[in-house]
C-alpha cells in the first residue's frame, strides 16, 4: 500500500538548504568564542587617560610658574613696550659764566599753554572749541593753534614749525613764549579751558648782551643729525638742543647734564593714563672761563669803531677779529669777531629769513669766528719772528744795515712798502719803521748759504724752524671748535700744494681766467701769468718765497689767535702755551674740576735777542709806525711793546694789523687786532688796540 506524505502546517515552511559559501578567513586567528562572550574591561584605557590628563596639567602649572616667577621680567618688558611709553625731559643747560662768575651764558624761562591730548581725543569735536577758545584769550590766530595739536608728518598736519614735531606722550604746547599774565588768566577758569595748563619752560638767555656779544665764541644751539642721535647711544634724542659752535658745542657733554626719564601708560588711542617709573634729570655742568666781561665788551666795542673808520675813510673793511690772551697762562681774555650776529635769534628756532641773513650770499658769514677760522697773510707784525732767526743765522745785533727803497732777488724788485729808504739804521730801527729790505737781504743770503733751489728740505732755513717753534702753520689747541692750522710756505709745503693743484693751475695757464678779464683785465693776465709759471715750477721754494715769508707775505697765513700767542710768548720768556677758554668746571654735585694750563712747547731765544727785540718792539710804540696811535696814551703808567703790519693783496685793499703785549717790563696781555682790507695797522689797527690797553690797565 502506498505512503500517503504527511502534512505540515501551512505557516511552517521547511528549511531549505544551500551549500555553504567559500570564505576567506584572514591570517589572525579568532578569538575564544568564551572570551568572546564575555563583557569589555576599560580600566585600561582610563588609567591611559588619566595619567596623560596629569602630565598635561603638570607641563601647564610648570610653565605657568615659569612665567610668573622665571620669566616674570621680560615679560613685564613686554607689557610695558606694548602700553607703555617712555618720555624724555632734557636736563637745565649748564651756565656759561665770565672769570669773576657773572653768567655770559644763563637760562630763563618762557611760558607755555598746553592742552592734555586725552582732552583732544575725549572731546567730540576734537578739542577744537577750546582751542579756539584759548587762541582769542592769547591774542592769536585760531587756526595757526589748531595746527599745533597735529603731529608734523601726519594726515592733515601743517607744515613746521606750525605743527607739533615733539612727542605724542606729552600734552600739546599750543603756544610758545606768550604774556605770562594772558596765560595765568586761562587757569582761573578750567571749565572754559579744560586740559590746559601753563608751564614755564628753561631757554638760553644772554644776561650780558647789551655790552657783550661774544656769539662765535659762546655758540648756539640747534637741533641734532641723525648721525649724532645714532652715535650718543641714546644720550642725544631727536628733538633734543645741542651745542652748534663755539663753548656750547666743545662742552656739549658736560653743558648738557642728564635727561630724566618718565615711563607712563597709554590707552589703545595713545592718550597717557598713568604715570609708572621717573628718573628725574640732572642739571649740566656750569663752564667757569678765562674771559673777563669788561676787556671783551672794549675789545667788541673797539672792533667794530675800527671797521667803522676805515670804511669812512673808503676801505672796504669786510671783517676782523681782536683777541687778549694771558701771557702766564694762555686764557683767553677776550676774542671778538667782525661780522657778528644776535646770538639768541636761535632761541625758539631760526627762521628761514634768519637763517638767510646769517649763511647767504653777502652776509659775511658772521657763524664763522675770525680770531680761529679765519686766516690772513700777518705782514710785518712776522718781523718779530723774523729778528731771532736773522741773527740765529749770523747776522750781528750791533752793526748797521742799509735800508734801501727797494731789493732785486733774480729779475724781480721787491719794494720797501711800509717805509721809505732810511739808509744804513741800526735793527732796533728797522722794527720801529718797519724797513722791509733789510729782511729780503737776510732772507735771501740765508736761502742761498742753504743751496738755494737745489735745498731739498727745510732742515737748515732758520726762518722756516723759528716760525715752526712759535707754533705757526699748526692749530693752537684750543678748546674751540672749528680752528684751522693757517700756513708756513716752505719746501715740503709747497710741493704737496703743487702735486695737489697742479692740474687745475696748468689748466689755468692755458685758458686763463676769463670770468675775470671781464672786470679786470689787468688782474686777469696777472692771475694767467702767475699760472704759467707755477705750472712749470710751483713746486721750487725761491729766493722771492723766502724773502716774502722773513716780512710775512706771499704763501704765508696765520690766524690772530696764532700771532697773539707768538706775541705773548715774545712777552713771557718763550713759552708757546695752548690757549684756553675755560678755566673749570663746576657740576650739579658741586665738585669741581679744574683745567690747567698746558705748554705747547718753547722758543729759544738768546737772552740778549730776546731783550733787544722787547726793546725795539716797544720803540714802534713810542717812536715808530705806531707812535701817532698812541700819542696822549699813558705810557709811563702802561708801557706798551707792538708792531703794526699792513698786508698787501693783490687787487683788494691792504689787510691792518697790530699785534702788542703789555706792561712791557712785566708782560700780563697779549693783544691781536686785524681789519680785513682795514688799510693801515698803524691807522686802523693800532687805534683799536690802543682802546683795549686803556681798559687792560684798569685791572687789577
């Protein structure tokens, strides 16, 4: 019998089976299916956490005192460059004062209005209301005080000296050098004027101007270079004052003290919120000179009356210079220059105008000081020197030589000019009329007894070697800026010059100087003529350059401060002493340093030369050239030794000279006075220097 199938339930399906798939199963074996099966253990992994957390707040507590206790410094550094500002406040200008302590230079005071910046940045026009409103107080222009609220250099800024060019930590000084009494006016009422304040501020001042100047010699001050600011190594900021020639540039440094500091807090917008350190500034030293106010103010005074004169009497008279010097110590007295100027015009800024008037084309060049930068041919005040080297080359003291009207060297006459021919005189004779001849005769017989053109040095000229032992043709030394060495011609010297210019002058030789022959023909073929020749030899030391330098011309140049030490060394015995200005320095502290006097060196002079120059020198006074000058003067009471010089140049008026010391029989001063183009020392020069003597003599 047949199986009938059995039935299933009609949701009940049967399973259908399938071959297995071929899997891949990768090289790691799998896991225990017991171990599978059991729960995760994360301990491990929050102790990994929690031991990274640790370290990380260790590295972060570490560093945090790193900060605060390691680095704490150059991080307050930071802080403080990032919203801090440090301000500088120049140091009171040390004094400039005469020998008996009266201030030749001192410092007053101007007021000033000034305006808090944060007031400027608060308000919301700007500050402008009370900016207008202090201009009417003052009397000034509006707008010309709203451009000092404007930095120089940012958007919108007025040209200097309308804008502000100092710092932006400060408060704006909105007016400069106003009515004290208009200004004080201005606090008794803060709510019309909030911000502003009057503050007195420190200036030069020149106590003594109404009778001394003395401005070549004091200097001025101006603003400083960049170079300077670099090179002070932060002694020196860009809108400080420094010395700008005479005394206030040689003692910069010690004129100028210490500036003071003030570090303070800005705000993001740059207005000052807090004061944070000060360094208060310390005061310059004062200089104590050698110059005594009374014989300065006559020796200015006699200055300008010579100038005065000779331009009456047609000279053109173009400058000068007087200077006294103390033949025991060499201080200087006094030293006046011709031009001057107004030495305050520089307090508050120069103007353009100004400025003009002091460096420009026809002003003179009154900056520059005549007694040290400026050099002329000394003439025959050189006879002084020129006496000891004759006789140190042979020639007698005690016999005659003929003063004839004129001396042939070669093809060329060399005139007798500041005399007429005397005829056989004794040398103290020659000196009193100055008798040029007599000089070219011992100048040329010494240049031929030293080989004449074949001489290679100087070795043997005893003119050259005396005029180098007074100290002539070098820079005295002295503790003034701007000083120039002058000139000796001799053999070395004229070959440097002639290597030196020898192209322009052979140039000169073959076109001539037709800018010249224009006005002056007769000059031009001289100045040709005088190019030819020194293309060809300008090298060789002549018998006429030797002739010119024994009476002090040609090539020959020296400053009156040089001649009036020569002077006095002529006075004293023979001590070349390096002039000086200041005598001590005396600090804020109150020590004191002094300066002492320094030799420079010593001339030789046999006793009797010396005496019998002393002698002559002093016969020029009473019955020489320079006799009519100080007729009437009182000679007994104040004897007086000099020699006046009158300096030929070619195509320009003769330059005046008087050179002298006094008492003659114990010598206290040398005085040196020369008038460019003056004319006559005997007329020019010699008055002048007779009214220093007259005060020189009332000293004690």
């Amino acid at each position: 019998m047949r199986r009938r199938p059995l039935r299933r339930h009609p949701l009940r399906r049967r399973p259908v089976r399938r071959r297995p798939l071929l899997r891949l199963r990768s090289a790691r074996p799998r896991r225990p299916a017991s171990r599978d099966r059991r729960p995760r253990d994360h301990s491990t992994r929050v102790w990994a956490f929690g031991l990274l957390a640790l370290t990380l707040v260790g590295v972060l507590v570490t560093r945090l005192g790193q900060v605060q206790v390691l680095d704490h410094a150059a991080y307050q550094q930071l802080a403080q460059t990032a919203d801090t500002r440090t301000v500088t406040q120049p140091a009171v200008r040390g004094r400039i004062l005469d020998s008996a302590g009266k201030p030749l230079v001192d410092n007053t005071t101007r007021t000033t209005v000034t305006i808090s910046r944060t007031q400027l940045l608060d308000a919301p026009d700007g500050g402008r209301a009370v900016v207008d409103r202090v201009a009417d107080a003052l009397g000034l222009p509006a707008q010309q005080v709203w451009g000092r609220t404007f930095l120089c250099g940012t958007r919108g800024a007025p040209p200097a000296p309308t804008c502000w060019g100092g710092s932006p930590y400060v408060p704006v000084p909105l007016a400069i050098g106003v009515d004290p009494a208009k200004a004080l006016g201005l606090l008794e009422r803060p709510d019309l004027y909030p911000g502003v304040d009057v503050v007195a501020e420190p200036v030069r001042d020149f106590p003594q101007d109404a009778t001394v100047n003395a401005a070549q010699l004091l200097g001025y001050l101006g603003r400083p270079t960049a170079e300077e600011v670099t090179k002070s190594k932060g002694k020196i900021g860009d809108l400080d004052l420094v010395g700008r020639g005479g005394l206030e540039q040689q003692y910069d440094e010690q004129l100028r003290g210490r500036p003071g500091e003030t570090t303070v807090t800005v705000d993001p917008r740059g207005a000052v919120t807090d004061e944070v350190d000060r360094r208060d500034p310390v005061p310059g030293s004062d200089l104590v000179t050698t110059i005594d106010s009374r014989v300065q103010a006559a020796a200015e005074k006699a200055l300008a009356t010579a100038v005065r004169d000779a331009r009456a009497r047609g000279q053109e008279a173009d400058g000068g210079a007087a200077v006294v010097l103390d033949v025991r110590t060499g201080g200087v007295v006094a030293a006046a220059s011709y031009p001057t100027y107004d030495p305050g015009i520089w307090t508050g800024g120069v103007t353009a105008a100004q400025l003009e008037q002091l460096t420009g084309k026809g002003s003179g060049n009154p900056l520059v000081s005549r007694v040290t930068g400026a050099t002329y041919p000394p003439a025959s005040t050189f006879k002084a020197i020129s006496l000891p080297a004759a006789i140190g080359a042979g020639n007698s003291l005690d016999k005659k030589y003929d003063c004839t009207s004129s001396y042939r060297i070669g093809d060329r006459s060399f005139a007798n000019f500041e005399s007429r021919a005397y005829g056989p005189i004794t040398l103290k004779r020659a000196i009193e009329v100055s008798c040029d001849t007599i000089f070219y005769d011992f100048a040329y017989r010494s240049w031929l007894a030293q080989g004449g053109l074949k001489a290679a040095t100087d070795a043997k000229d005893p003119f050259v070697a005396m005029a180098n032992a007074f100290g002539l043709g070098t820079r005295t030394g002295i503790d003034l800026p701007g000083e120039v060495a002058g000139r000796i011609p001799s053999r070395d010297q004229k070959l440097k010059t002639w290597e030196g210019t020898r192209t322009d002058t052979c140039n000169r030789a073959r076109t001539g100087y037709p800018e010249v022959a224009g006005t002056d023909p007769g000059r031009a073929a001289y100045l040709k003529a005088l190019a030819v020749e020194n293309c060809r030899t300008g090298f060789q030391f002549r018998g006429g350059d030797a002739a010119n330098l024994a009476i002090g011309q040609g090539d020959v140049a020296t400053t009156p401060l040089q001649m009036a030490r020569a002077y006095a060394a002529i006075a004293n015995g023979g001590t070349v002493w390096t002039p000086q200005v200041v005598r001590e320095i005396r600090s804020a502290d109150g020590s004191v340093t002094k300066v002492a006097p320094k030799a420079a060196g010593t001339v030789t002079i046999p006793p009797k030369t010396l005496s019998y120059l002393r002698s002559a020198l002093q016969g020029v006074v009473t019955n020489g050239s320079a006799e009519g000058a100080f007729r009437g003067f009182p000679l007994r009471q104040w004897p007086i030794a000099g020699k006046t010089g009158t300096a030929e140049s070619f195509g320009a008026g003769d330059t005046a000279w008087f050179l002298s010391y006094a008492p003659a029989a114990a010598p206290r001063y040398a005085v040196a006075v020369v008038v460019a183009h003056g004319g006559l020392g005997g007329s020019t020069a010699a008055p002048a220097a007779r009214a220093i003597h007259d005060v020189l003599r009332t000293l004690p």
